[in-house]
C-alpha cells in the first residue's frame, strides 16, 4: 500500500476529517496504519476520540477491530477509557469484546475505572453495554464488585452490578467480603443496596470481623444503623472473642452503644484489640468568608447571653469566658489566605467544642429566641455540617 496515502489517512484521522480519510482509503491507505504505541491504530485513534462516522469508515475499509500486542489498547478500550457510548456501542455489536487479548484488567475494569474517575452518564451507560455483551472479569482480576468498592464508586455503580447479576457476597483476594469493604468504607448506601440483594450480614473476613464490627469501630453509624435493620447479630464474637457491642464500649462510642440496645452508657471502658489507629486531631484550621466567621460569632453570642453564665456552664461544661474570647476570635482575628479567595482561623479542638455545644444548646436544648435573622432549621443545619466535618 502507498506510504504516503496512508500517511495522509492518519494526518485527516488526528485532524478528524471525515472526507480526508474517506479520500485517503479510496486511495489505498492501509485502514490499520499505527500512530504507534500510545495512540494505537487509526481505528483506535478515532474510537478515543469519539469520532463515530470516522470509526465506521475505517472498519468499512478493512481496519482490524482488535489489536494482536497486549500492550497496546484495543480501539475498545480507547472508546471506553473516552466515554464514548456510541462508539463502545458500534464496536461491540461488531465483535470487539471477544478480540480482546488475555488481560488481567479488562475491559470492564477500565470502564469502572473511568465511571470511577470522572463520573459522567456516558461513562455509566458504558459499563451497563458491557455488561448487555456479557463482559466479566478476566482470571486474575479483581471482582466487578470488589473492584467498584474499592474504587469507591457511586452507589448507582453497584446498582448496577449487582442486577446484572453480581455476587452481593464476593469476596477480595484476601478473604474480605465485599460487605465489609463497604462497611469499612463507610458507603452506607453501597452497604444498603448489598444486602438487599442478599449478601450474608454476618460474613466475617479472616479474622472473624463482620461488616457490623468494623462499622463499630469506625464510629460509621448511618452503617451499624443499616446493618443492624438486616438483623446483624451484635452477639457474634470474632476470632479473640469480642464482640460489636464490647467494642463500642472499649473505644467509648456512645452513640453506637445506643444503637446496640444499651439504655445507659457512660465512659466506663474494655480491654480490647484493635483494628485500626484512633485519630483525633488537636487543632484545626476553620476556612470561610468575613460573613462566615460573624454568623458564627452572632450565634455563640447570642447562646451565652441566652443562657446565662451559670447555665451555660452547666450545660455545656465550658467556661463563660473562653466563649466570649472565641467571639473575639470569630469577629477580629481571620486572615485572608495567600492565593486564595477566604479566610482562615486556627482553633485548637477545645474551642471548636464551645462552637458545637452552643449549635447543639440552641437547636436541641430548652426553646429560646433564636439569633436575629437566624432560624432554629439553620441552626440544626450548622450544627449537623460542624458536626460532621470534626468526627
């Protein structure tokens, strides 16, 4: 075949000139010519590139819809790593998916990697096409389920997985039931849409973890909250004989002891081993606007004056004075952030403590007047991001 035509075919393919490379193959260019490793062949190109009329001429021409090297990607794999529905569409129907080579990864890994990493609808519809044609992870490769968890997915990820008919009890290289990836994860609506399929609650990892234990010591509530409602046995002891509620008890959960069944709980502690590190921070940098950092000071404000000096110690067990100081604070010390838009404050964990006891006094304690302009719903608002930003 003449060099230079086919030369010219992938000068109008990078140029996505449609009429070029109609010209160019009835000239006799080589439909398979290579732009080289990275890019691929004409066909690959294109299919990367989304460019449906130029895909359909190329394989009208002859183009090969697969690739005989390993390390160079298919024109599938380019029109999935692309998010290219209508292209990945034309390939499979032609029969790209069994020109695959052998491949630890996939095609159906790259397509959840892609939903993973920009995820957009076209990037999604790719993954339920793959899943139409029958795609399945090669031998050696990660689950479907398993790799979306881990990839943290969207929850719609997993929908989707699991009605095409995915294994909701799974299980990673290790051992781990995909339950428990989520459960540690804190992805209570992966955790949700798992054992509503059907995945066993009480699955344990190879120490004898259930997902509910994890989930305990994490201090992941919406999730020990799912998972106790599909009927998690909080009895079931893991291989040194713990068990979720000794657990909540000896890293101090409160809450979750609550939501165990326990009616009184105090600091009282256990012995017992551990999973994970216990992190808590000392300080914190607070970041907003001037309008902000006053609303802020307006609301503790107005919560001392509220609740008088000897009420809001009792309350809240902190001292008049160091919220009064951080109301100065608030009003007078942020300071514009270099390269940025907002201002910054550093904290220590004590006084953002005064900041979440005065949030949780006005928006759950006795009924008062709230501050000017400020509704009790705002306040149970602010006080719910506070709080779920610092635990």
């Amino acid at each position: 075949m003449n060099a230079d035509v086919s030369g010219r075919l992938l000068d109008a393919v990078k140029a996505s000139d449609e009429l070029g490379v109609e010209r160019s193959l009835a000239l006799g260019a080589d439909p398979n010519a290579s732009l080289g490793r990275t890019h691929g062949s004409a066909l690959a190109f294109a299919a990367g590139n989304g460019d449906l009329r130029i895909v359909r001429l190329l394989l009208k021409g002859g183009a090969d819809i697969g690739t005989s090297d390993p390390r160079i990607l298919s024109p599938l794999r380019h029109a999935i790593k692309g998010s290219h529905p209508a292209v990945t569409r034309l390939l499979l129907e032609q029969g790209a998916l069994d020109r695959e080579p052998a491949d630890p990864d996939g095609v159906l890994a790259d397509a959840l990697s892609a939903v993973c990493h920009v995820p957009q609808a076209p990037a999604l519809e790719i993954v339920r096409m793959l899943l139409a044609h029958g795609a399945h992870p090669q031998p050696g490769s990660r689950a479907s389920l398993v790799g979306a968890v881990e990839l943290r997915a969207a929850p719609a990820v997993a929908r989707i997985l699991v009605e095409a008919g995915d294994d909701p009890n799974q299980r990673r290289g290790d051992g781990t039931p995909v339950l428990v990836l989520s459960a540690r994860r804190g992805d209570t609506a992966v955790v949700d849409q798992l054992l509503q399929a059907g995945a066993d609650v009480d699955a344990v990892d190879a120490k004898g973890w259930t997902a509910l234990m994890h989930a305990v010591e994490r201090d992941e509530q919406d999730v020990v909250s799912v998972l106790l409602l599909a009927g998690a046995d909080i009895e079931k002891a893991n291989a040194d004989g713990v068990t979720a509620k000794e657990l909540a008890k000896g890293w101090q959960r409160k809450r979750i002891r609550i939501l165990l069944g326990e009616r009184v709980v105090g600091m009282d502690h256990a012995q017992i081993p551990r999973s994970v590190m216990g992190i808590r921070a000392t300080g914190y940098r607070l970041a907003g606007d001037h309008g902000t950092f006053g609303r802020w000071a307006q609301v503790l404000g107005h919560a001392v004056k509220d609740l008088g000096s000897e009420e809001w110690e009792t309350h809240t067990g902190r001292s008049v004075d160091s919220a009064i100081a951080l109301v100065r604070r608030f009003s007078g010390e942020p300071q514009p952030v270099p390269n940025a838009s907002w201002y910054a404050l550093d904290v220590t964990a004590d006084e953002l403590s005064i900041l979440r006891a005065a949030l949780l006094e006005l928006a759950y304690g006795s009924p008062g007047a709230m501050p000017v302009d400020v509704s009790r719903d705002e306040i149970i608002d602010m006080y719910e991001e506070l709080d779920r930003r610092i635990n």
